[in-house]
C-alpha cells in the first residue's frame, strides 16, 4: 500500500548521523587530495577554487530548497485534507439525521466506527489494517445511501448520497497524500551526490588556503545535513516527528458521543 522511498531502510533516527559522516569524509578527502597536490604542485591558485566551492554551495543549497519546499508542500497538503475529511464526515453524520430509522441509526453507527478506524491508522503499525476496515465501511455506507435513493428519491437522499461519495473521494486522496507521493530516488541520489561533491570542494579549498583543519566546517556540515533530516521526516508520514494534528478529527469523535 505504501510506497517505499530510497531512505525507509533506515530508521529515521539513524540519517542524521549518517549524513553528517558522510559530509565529514567527503571533507577530508577533499582536504587530503589538496594536501597531496600541494606537495606536488606549489603554485595551485586558490581563487579558482574558492569560486568553484562557492558554486557548488549554491548549488546544494537551490537543490535542498527546492526538496524542502516540495515536501513541505506535500504536508500541507496532508494536512488541509484532514480538515477537509472531518468536515465530510461530520456533514454526512448530520445529514443522516433526515433519513428514516433504523436507516439513520446504522449509518450514524458506521460513520462513528469510521472516525474510530481513520484515527486508529495514525498508528505507522495499523495502517494497512485501518485503511481495509475503512474502505469496507465506504461500501456499506454507499450501500445504504444506493437504498435509501432506491426507497425514495428527494433532495435529502440526495444530499446525503453526494455527502457518502466525497467521504470516499477524500479518503482516496488522504491515502495518495500520504502513502503514495513521495520524493523520487532520483532526488534522493542527486541530493547525496551533490552533498558530497559541495563538502569535499570544501576541504579541498581548506587544504589549499591552510594546514589544519577548520573547526567552522562542522558547523557548515551539520547545518546542511539538519536540513536534508528534516526533509527525510516530512517525506515520512506517520513515522517522523514532524506529524499531522488529528485533533479536528477528535472534535468530530467527541461529537458523534
């Protein structure tokens, strides 16, 4: 159900370490190549390179920009359409309100096991199981809006049956947002490359203009690697710790009881 991005392997926890380890080698093979050149060559110019890391700095920092806002775009929009789904169900809760008993009764019992399973599947280890139940009570609730058009065809069982038919159109979207659009590999990989190629530019122009190694460059490796963490969690949704407030969902639990 959930597609799987290039980074799921590893524990959210564990990619921030691991960035910053692999910006931290790239450094000082950059460093140890411009140490080796020196020796070899004693007029290696710095001005080339400095413009040259500068570049490639610009470079990481418009590709992390860029994913950063994608992801959080993506967010956002999971976000919105919580509300948006709360909103649907609490519509179509009302509405089942006008419709004959025992009809009302067992769509306003299925909507109030439907809210119960959609909070339920915040849990990253019920998801699968809570978007199954959800989409059996889609088709029982449609059942019962397709009867009660059939009994009677008026503007209530019209509104109603248009209220159950959004339900299952916003949970088809919730689930595109949230299991199945996520950042390509292929960023991923370009992020990493680039990480990689802008830091080891870094220590090669730190083994140009000295011979020790500047303790400003951890700062400048952890800077960069925090960012791509927090585009790693916002691209995990359920999983991180950047997560969605439920609470507009809760409120519609609390009224249905």
């Amino acid at each position: 159900m959930q597609n799987s991005g290039l980074l799921d392997p590893f524990p959210l926890w564990t990619l921030l370490p691991i960035t910053i380890a692999i910006a931290l080698v790239a450094v000082e093979v950059g460093f140890r190549a411009a140490r080796y050149r020196k020796q070899r060559t004693a007029d290696e110019p710095e001005a080339p390179s400095a413009g040259m890391v500068g570049a490639t700095l610009g470079l990481l920092a418009f590709m992390l920009a860029f994913t950063f806002g994608l992801a959080g775009t993506r967010f956002e929009a999971r976000r919105q359409l919580v509300q948006t789904e709360a909103n649907a169900i609490s519509t179509t809760y009302l509405r089942a309100d006008l419709l004959p008993e025992p009809m009302h009764t067992d769509i306003q019992a299925l909507l109030k096991e439907y809210v119960d399973k959609r909070l339920a599947g915040t849990d990253p280890a019920k998801i699968a199981e809570s978007i199954s139940k959800s989409e059996e009570i889609q088709k029982r609730l449609w059942a019962q809006a397709v009867l009660a058009v059939q009994k009677e065809k008026s503007v209530v069982t019209s509104l109603f049956s248009q209220s159950v038919n959004q339900l299952i159109e916003l949970h088809s979207q919730r689930i595109t947002a949230a299991l199945r659009s996520r950042i390509p590999a292929a960023i991923w990989i370009g992020l990493y490359l680039v990480l990689i190629l802008a830091m080891a530019a870094v220590g090669y122009q730190e083994g140009i203009a000295s011979k020790r190694r500047s303790i400003a460059v951890i700062t400048l490796v952890c800077g960069f690697s925090i960012v791509m963490f927090l585009i790693a969690d916002l691209d995990r949704p359920g999983q991180g710790y950047l997560q969605i407030n439920h609470e507009a969902m809760m409120d519609v639990k609390k009224v249905m009881q």
